[in-house]
C-alpha cells in the first residue's frame, strides 16, 4: 500500500461533511468495515470510490 497518511496525521471525521472531488473519505460499510478512498464522484444514488491502494479494487456505494 502506498503511504497517504503519515506518523502524527490526524484525521478528522466529520459524517455531513461537504466533500469535493479527489477529496479523501472514510467510508464504514453496513457490514462495520472502515475503508479509506478518494471520492471520484456522488449523486443522489451511489457514491463511486476509488482505492488509495491498489491492491484493492474500487468501489460504489449506494446511497
């Protein structure tokens, strides 16, 4: 996995936050797994995530 978060990072989790484009998201899943992405788009009924890592794949959410 490549290194998007450093040591001493804070990240802050805010669940109405306004998020744009490219921006980087926490996404916890129904089932309670958390996944770290970028936003690649949103609209009224699924959200597209693309992987920080590239072992994993990307993912759409509905909404």
């Amino acid at each position: 996995m490549e290194l998007v978060f450093r040591d001493n990072n804070i990240v802050i989790i805010l669940p109405d936050a306004n998020i744009r484009r490219s921006g980087r998201v926490v996404v916890k899943t129904g089932g309670g797994k958390f996944m770290a992405k970028v936003l690649l788009r949103k609209s009224v009924r699924k959200v597209d995530l693309e992987s920080l890592n590239r072992a994993h794949n990307d993912r759409i959410v509905s909404i």
